[in-house]
C-alpha cells in the first residue's frame, strides 16, 4: 500500500449482541498481517466493547489504535466526530493498513456510507465491505416480529398499513446494506435453525448475499477483509426503508445506565437480568458487576433473555469497584425504579 492509496474500512454491523465485539476481537486476535485499528460507536455512555477490545491489543493492532465513540451515533454526529477520528486515525504514524468500524446495535449503516463521501476523508479512505451480523437463533425464532403471517395478512389487506415494527427496519436495512452476512451463534439455533434464519436472510436480501457461519467470532479474516466493495459507491444496490430522508432517529429506543453497588451472588444477578427480559421486554443488557469478596471483574451480556457472564481481569489499583449495567429497550419500556428494584432482588 502507497501512501497516496485509499485505506480500506469493513464497517461491521448487527443487531443487538449478534457477536461484532467478539468478531473484531477474534480479528485483533488472528492475525492478520494488516496494521489495524478500530473505531466503537456504542450506543449509551457506557464503553464495554472498546474496553474489551483495548484489552486484545497486539503490535499490529495496539490499545491506543482502538477509538471509542460513546453516547452517539456516528452517523449522526459525521462532522463533530465521526470524520475527526478517521483523519485521527489516517494521521497516525505508522498509518493504519485497514480500519474496522463497530456500529451500536442499534445504526442504520447507509447513512453511515455517505458520510464516506464528504471531502475531508472522500480521497482517502474506502469501504471494503459492510459485513452483516445476524443471531441465528433470534432470526430462526422470528424475533423481529411477533407474528410474521398475521402482519403479511394484514399487509395484503391494507397497502397503507405501516407493519414494519422499529427492530424489523434495524434488521432489514443492515441486511439490505451488506457484502457479507455472518450467521451466529449456529450452534445455539441448530440445523434447522440455521436453514430457516438462510431462508429468512435470503427473503429479505435485495440481492444473493454470501451467508457463512461462525461460533464465538472465529472467522477466517481472509472471507471478511479484502471484499474491495467500495460500497460507498454502490449505495443504490444497498436499499433502506430511510431512502429520502434527511436524516434518521433512534427515538425508537431508550438507555438507562444503572449504577449498584457490590453484588453477593453473580448467578443470582444474571437470573434476575434473565427475568427482567422476560417481563420488560429489556432487549440488551450489559456491563461490569463487582462481585463481593472476588478479586476479579465481571462482565454480563445479555440478548434478550439469554444472559452470559465470565470474570475478565482484576480490578485495579485505586480503581473503584462498582457494578455498572446499561440497558437498553424499545422506547417507553424503561422505568428506571422498576428495573432497579427487579436486578437488586
């Protein structure tokens, strides 16, 4: 790569914990004789991915090469953020040979390609290759609406029926948008799990996609870096239910970040976290849990009500031990007292 080349960025993005953290960090991790770096547009002030991908830093990819933008979304903020850290990045020294882009959970990613167009960074930078990742168990269990043949009835019936609930749009535009598709978590969703979410992916596709699986983000970087997309020129193959509009809202969700303090029992928390799901409809959890008498952090993550915990490294010298959850929810389903009181038992 010359300097006068344009350096190639895979924007990776997804429904909420469909594995992007895990995926890049598997990226970090392999290998990929590319000088990386890493940008982390989270979705609340809370910074649990770039944290976790600080902690995978290698010689090609160092802590310092990892941007976290919290509490906006990139799209919306291009001027005041999102261009800022891409000339950031391309200035460093050495320059970065490929740049990952984390989206939150919860992003459009076209907006995001036409902010590839602006002049600052237009000559400078391409998209690779947006890759789209999709739990296979959520999309083989329909969670994108709660009754796919009632809502296509009703559509047939009313042309003028707005039956597109807001977490089918995330859904259909991040497909619509992608390169690539990376089912995961197939070995939750089984077989026939598996075909039905290909099936699935396949109807809403604008176009045939490649689809591959990966357990715990292990992929070859050769299937998801060097696509030479250039996507940013390509944007009206990539359809959105948001073509047209000036600009799009997350008014459709809501986050709240709790602060507890220690917490006795670890399994006991990610029970509660389990039943608050079920009975709030909470669609992402997340965080750090200061356990009593352990030496050790906790991370909780938590889709819908599949929760997942481990202990990820010591607390630290000076550092205050206090559990921090953020939690995320579709608009209105957040009573901050309500929540507090089902997660302290």
């Amino acid at each position: 790569m010359t300097d006068l080349s344009k350096v190639p960025v895979t924007v990776v993005t997804g429904f909420l914990g469909a594995g992007k953290t895990t995926l890049i960090s598997h990226l970090i991790r392999a290998g990929t004789g590319r000088r990386l770096a890493v940008v982390v547009n989270e979705f609340g002030t809370l910074g649990v991915d770039g944290e976790i991908l600080k902690s995978c830093a290698i010689p090609d990819c160092p802590a310092e090469n990892v941007v976290e933008l919290a509490n906006g979304c990139i799209c919306c903020t291009v001027a005041d953020d999102f261009i800022p850290t891409i000339s950031g990045l391309l200035a460093l020294e050495p320059r970065p040979d490929h740049i990952l882009i984390e989206t939150s959970g919860l992003a459009l990613p076209k907006p995001l390609l036409r902010a590839f167009d602006w002049p600052e960074i237009r000559s400078r930078v391409t998209v690779d290759g947006v890759i789209a990742l999709a739990d296979a168990e959520a999309v083989a269990a329909g969670r994108f609406a709660a009754d796919p043949a009632a809502i296509e009835a009703q559509r047939a019936a009313d042309d003028s029926l707005d039956h597109d609930t807001p977490l089918a749009e995330v859904f259909e535009d991040q497909i619509a948008c992608a390169d690539l598709v990376v089912l995961t978590k197939p070995d939750l969703a089984g077989a026939g799990g598996v075909a039905k979410a290909r099936a699935v992916i396949a109807a809403e596709a604008p176009r045939r996609l490649p689809v591959i699986e990966a357990i715990e983000g292990r992929v070859d970087p050769a299937l998801l870096l060097g696509l030479n997309a250039a996507a940013e020129s390509d944007l009206a193959a990539r359809p959105s239910h948001h073509d047209g509009a000036d600009d799009h809202e997350h008014d459709d969700f809501e986050t709240l970040v709790l602060d507890l303090g220690e917490v006795a029992d670890l399994p006991a928390l990610a029970g509660r976290i389990e039943a608050l799901a079920q009975t709030e409809d909470i669609l992402r959890v997340k965080g750090h849990v200061a356990v009593a008498g352990k030496p050790l952090r906790a991370l909780v993550q938590a889709v819908g009500a599949r929760v997942r915990h481990q202990f990820d490294r010591p607390w630290q010298a000076g550092e205050t031990r206090l559990t921090r959850l953020v939690i995320i929810a579709e608009h209105g389903r957040l009573d901050p007292a309500t929540i507090r009181a089902a997660l302290e038992g």
